[in-house]
C-alpha cells in the first residue's frame, strides 16, 4: 500500500482507495442476481489499494462547480416519503431532480434515465434487492457509453440530439440518516490524466455498457463531504461531449472512514442519473 500524500489543510481524512492495474487486458464488471446479500456484481482484474488524502470539502464548497472540479454539493430538502415506492420515485424525485440539474448545469432539458438505491446492510440488500457501496475507483460512462447510452433510452432522438452538447450527471443522497458508513468521495476532475483512464466492459442482464476505472495516481485531489444529510445532494458529472476544457469525468468511489464508529448506522444512499441536453 502506498503512503499518503501531503497535502496543506487540517480538514483531512486518510483512507485506501482502490484503484485498477493496468494489465493489457480489458476488465468485465458484471452485475446479475439476485443472490445472497441481493444484486450481485463480479468484477476481474487486479485492484491495489493506495492510501490518498481526502480533503473536507464543506469548508470551500463555492470553489466547486460541475465546470470546474466537476461536483458541487447542493441544499436541497425533498418531498419524498418512501425512496423504496418507485411511483413515488417517479412522481416526486424525479421531478426534484429535473429542476436541481437545470438549475446547476444551464441545461434547457433534462431526462432522468435511471436510478439506483444501495444499502451497507447485507439483510436490507437481500429483502428489497438492492446494491452494495461500490468501493473502487470508477466513473460511470466512457467516449462510448456515453452517447451509447442516449441511443438505448431515446432511440428515435438519439441522432439529432448527440449532435449537440450533452452531458450526464448524477446526484447522490442519504435517504434516511446522515452518512455514517461507507461515504463516497470525488476526485477533481482537473486532477485526472489521460492515461489514468482504462475502459472496463460493463454486462447487465439486458445489455452491454461500458465504464472507466482508474490507475493509482498521486497526483488524484479526493473530497468528500462529511455526514452528507437527507437534505443534500451532490451533484456531479460522469460526462460531457464538450472538449473545451470544462470538467467531463468524476471519477469516485465508496471508502471506509476511519473515524466511522463500530456500531455506525448502514449506508442507505439513492443516486439518479440523467441525461443534460444543452
């Protein structure tokens, strides 16, 4: 395991992050189930974990945008209820969601394609199938999958909308008590290099997609913010067909806070994803 760098602030957590070794061949994450302990994912290839600074980032939350790092963190009560109810879900939240990503991105339309919740607790993954924290480094599109992934939702737009800029993003949040266990963090995306990116096979049920993971590199700035509550949400993008210099990627993983209690309440987290049309 690799030692931690330094870095100049006292708002500091040191945890391993797990990161891909680059072996010349292109790794699978296979996702089916249910089994024990709910959906199951397998993954090949080799992850090494390397310790790495992860800055509180309350204290300088105007620094970030989704243009700039990549992520912001937004106040943001919900309406929502039930997170498990999924007409709920698509009654309330989405809505929600629509409006919180207009509103941070500029988009003029907005497509909530996908949702999925996950829990730290085995028992609750295996009664309401749910997933599991993922804890390695990742980032949830690739040049391919990203326009692919219009193409499957909104096949009869899909041509004339990749022809202008598109993003995805996501947004994260606790559904119930604040995040004890298993947090996520985010790197900057000005601190990712090219060739840190290794394309990854992605295999669902119903179809193939594909996903970026991650090369260990010390140069990664990681933040996250510290017992996100119910009335937060983090905001950050997975793609951007604009080259133009602005954030396109945001690389992120589950990890364990050493300064999580033993008895910490099980992760309970809900993340969109959508479709930001420019």
């Amino acid at each position: 395991m690799s030692q931690p760098v330094t870095v100049d602030t006292a708002a500091v957590t040191h945890a391993p992050l797990n990161y891909i070794v680059d072996n010349g061949i292109k790794p699978v994450n296979e996702t089916y189930g249910p089994g024990p302990g709910g959906l199951m994912r397998k993954t090949t290839g080799q992850f090494v974990p390397h310790t790495m600074p992860i800055i509180d980032a309350r204290p300088d939350r105007p620094q970030h945008s989704l243009d700039t790092s990549g992520f912001l963190l937004a106040d943001h009560p919900t309406g929502m209820a039930n997170f498990l109810d999924p007409d709920e879900l698509t009654r309330v939240y989405y809505p929600e969601m629509q409006a919180l990503i207009a509103a941070h991105s500029g988009a003029h339309r907005v497509h909530i394609f996908d949702h999925t919740i996950r829990s730290g607790d085995a028992d609750a993954r295996e009664s309401l199938k749910l997933r599991e924290p993922v804890k390695s480094v990742h980032n949830d599109y690739t040049e391919w999958s990203g326009p692919q992934r219009v193409r499957d939702i909104l096949p009869e737009e899909a041509e004339a909308l990749i022809q202008n800029r598109f993003a995805i993003i996501q947004v994260w949040r606790a559904i119930n008590q604040p995040i004890a266990r298993d947090p996520l963090c985010i790197a900057d995306a000005r601190s990712l290099a090219p060739k840190d990116f290794i394309a990854a096979e992605r295999r669902f049920p119903n179809r193939v997609g594909e996903i970026y993971q991650f090369t260990y590199n010390p140069a990664h700035r990681w933040h996250w913010f510290p017992h996100m509550r119910r009335d937060e949400a983090l905001v950050f993008k997975v793609y951007d067909s604009a080259k133009d210099g602005r954030a396109r990627w945001g690389a992120h993983t589950s990890f364990d806070d050493p300064a999580s209690p033993p008895n910490a309440h099980p992760r309970e987290s809900i993340e969109i994803r959508a479709f930001a049309f420019f």
